[in-house]
C-alpha cells in the first residue's frame, strides 16, 4: 500500500519541495479528469496551480541537469521540427484575418507547451509511488463524476449530457498516462481493471468518436505488447500519412455524393455540410493549400460568417490555417512523437504509445486546437506520462536482508 505521508530529511528546503510537488500533483491527477464535470473553465484554474507548485518545489530543490535536458530536448529533432512548426505559424499571422486573435491563441499553444516541457524536465528520478498513484485515482473520481451526472440527469435535476460527454473525453485522455503508472510500478492488474471500468463507462456513455479512440488506444496497446518497435514504425507511417493525405477526402466527397446519393454535396445536411465547405474551400481556392489561411482561421471565420460550415478537427484545421508546409510539419512531427513515445522503456511505451494514438484519433475526428480545454487536458496527460517514465528506475524496494548484506 502507497504511504502518502512525506518522509522528513534534514533539509527544510527539501522537505518543503516535496509537500510541495506533492501538492502540484494533487491539483492535476485529481482536478484535471473532473475538470469538464465541474466546470467547462475548471480545467483553466487546476493547470496553472498544479504548474505552479510544482514549479516553485523544483526551485526550492533544484534537479541536477535540468540545463542538459532542455537542451538535448531543444536540439532534438522533435525539438527541431516542434521549433519549425511554431516559427511558420507565427509566420502565418501575416496573412491571417484575426491577427490580434491569433496571436493570443499562439501565445496560450506555445505557453502551454513550454510549461510541461520545463515541468517535465525539472521532475525528479524515483518518482515516488504516493505521487504516482494519484492519477489512477483522479481517473476513478472522473468517472465517478460522470456517474453523478448521469444520476443527475436522470434524476431531472438538470441537463448534463454535455458535460458527460466532454468528461468522457478527459477519461480516455488520461486513462493511459495512468495505467503506464501502474505498469511502472508492477500493478498490470490494476491497469487492466482500469482500463476495463473505463470501457464499461465510455459505451455507457454512448459517444461513438470517444469509443472509437479508446478502441484505437486498445488495439495500439495490444500490437506494442507483443512488438514496440513495429508497431512504433507502422502508427508513426499510418498517423503521418493520414495527415499528409487528409485533403483527398474532401476532393472526392462531391463525387462521391453524386455516385451514393444522387445529389450535390452542398444540399446534403448533417455531418456533409462542413465536408461539403472544406471541398468548396480545397477546389476554388488551391493556392490556399501551401500558404494556408493563417493560423486561428478555421473556427473564427465560421463564427464571423467569413466561411462556411468547415469541419472543426484539427486534422483539418492544421491544412486549412497552416497549408502543405504546416501539414508536413505536422506529420514529422507525429512520426518522430511516436519513436520518443515508444522509446520510454519497455514496461510503459505500450501505453504511452496507445496514449499516443488515441489521442491522434481524437484530433482526427472530433477535437481541434482551438479548444483550450482539450489542449490543457493533453497538457496534464503529458505531466502525467513525464511521472509514469520517471517512476520506471527503481520499482521495488530492497529487501532488509538484502541491506544488511550490503552493509556487511
């Protein structure tokens, strides 16, 4: 059993670091999954506390080699392309309608990126198992959470579908970064359950693209078991090809309507209307396809009337506001993510790799970048993950018989 209590030193510094971090890791396991069912702008208030504190404990008792690591990360070549991804984006603010708009969400991208990284790397070695079980348990109360919603609205109480459904998606999101802390720590059984409680919500739930990441997310887990470094190459070929070639899609939509439905795209309601947008977007205007609109268009020019209907996905979004150079930017960079992700350790890169995937598939069929929420939430994922690979060096503790024998 984890003993949550924090153990005195002789160092007052040290010690205040730990209650410290401890805390820091409170606010995010156990806020951030329950964020969406409290609040829609809850998430906004637990990530900058759980940073901070986790920030001022690494000040109080500095990590050794923080320097080397921010800049072996820095001079990466996920670092590199992370680097030329942002330099073209805020290149694209020449030519974007919203600049004043688009400058305050590049600043909240990159600001949130910076923080996890810098997070990340001020984390100590021996992530403690008290610190690291917090997230499997912020991923109970989740779905407890969610549960008392459904009471609620079953109840008549109020309308909480909505809610339910965006919790559902902060449950896959983090289910994985948890269930690679269990891994790390040898409870293999405990992420099964997890991870089985989870699906038993998510299809209770009755959000069919959720489902369908967590499914992604099972089968990404399931090849990595038997063989990471295959499935490595063949998610990292899949996920980059399907950025790259994304804009085929809408291209043969309006044919493809012909030959199904008889009709034009453009008269076709429901989920073809944006489809239908993107097509007259990628067919009238194919200039538009290497510079792109500028960063911050896609949703903004929907809201102001400036497009139509476009679907909201940020597999779309990154063609639409960034062009070819930023979709080819988009697609080293989730190929290189999956050889980082499946270079963590043997006991945790099956699910930081299913982590990975599911979360890819979200932004491929129903989440874009301009929804904050969502990229605090992968931010918290992210910190949570850094825990679960930190927490791999020493997973038992040694025997007494053994330290008595070392002393000898």
């Amino acid at each position: 059993m984890a003993n949550f209590s924090i153990p005195a030193s002789n160092d007052a510094a040290e010690d205040a670091a730990r209650l410290l971090q401890r805390l820091g890791y409170v606010v995010l396991a156990l806020g951030a999954p329950c964020a969406e069912a409290l609040s829609s702008r809850a998430i906004f208030l637990f990530f900058p506390i759980g940073m901070a504190l986790l920030l001022v404990a690494a000040l109080l008792s500095p990590v050794q080699g923080v320097g080397e690591r921010l800049n072996q990360a820095l001079w990466s070549p996920l670092g590199l392309v992370s680097l030329a991804l942002f330099a073209w984006s805020a290149l694209s603010l020449a030519w974007t309608p919203f600049p004043v708009e688009a400058v305050e969400h590049l600043f909240k991208l990159v600001g949130t990126a910076l923080v996890v990284i810098v997070g990340i790397a001020c984390s100590r070695d021996h992530m403690r198992a008290a610190d690291l079980y917090l997230f499997p348990v912020g991923v109970v109360l989740a779905m407890l959470a969610i549960l008392a919603l459904a009471l609620a609205d079953h109840a008549g109480i109020g309308s909480y579908a909505e809610r339910i459904e965006r919790s559902g998606v902060a449950l896959v999101v983090m289910l994985w970064p948890a269930m690679a802390g269990l891994a790390a720590r040898g409870r293999t059984g405990l992420a099964r359950l997890l991870m089985i409680l989870t699906a038993a919500f998510i299809f209770a739930i009755g959000a069919p693209v959720t489902a369908a990441a967590l499914f992604v997310g099972l089968l990404a887990l399931s090849f990595a078991m038997s063989d990471v470094k295959r499935t490595v190459f063949d998610l990292g070929v899949l996920a980059a090809a399907i950025v790259v070639l994304s804009p085929l899609a809408p291209a043969i939509s309006p044919t493809l309507a012909r030959w199904f439905f008889h009709a034009k795209l453009s008269s076709l309601s429901g989920p073809f209307a944006p489809l239908a947008g993107a097509a007259e977007i990628l067919l009238h205007e194919p200039f538009r396809l290497f510079t792109g609109h500028g960063i911050d268009t896609s949703i903004r020019g929907v809201e102001t009337g400036l497009t139509a209907p476009i679907p909201r996905v940020g597999l779309f979004e990154i063609w639409y506001e960034l062009g070819i150079i930023g979709a080819l930017l988009g697609a080293a960079l989730t190929w290189l993510g999956f050889r980082g992700v499946g270079a963590t350790g043997a006991k945790i890169a099956p699910y930081l790799l299913a982590a990975f995937a599911c979360d890819l598939t979200l932004a491929f069929l129903s989440e874009d970048f301009s929804q904050m929420s969502w990229v605090t939430l992968l931010a918290v994922s992210a910190i949570s993950a850094g825990a679960a690979a930190r927490s791999q060096y020493r997973t038992k503790r040694p025997s007494a018989t053994t330290t008595q024998q070392a002393s000898l």
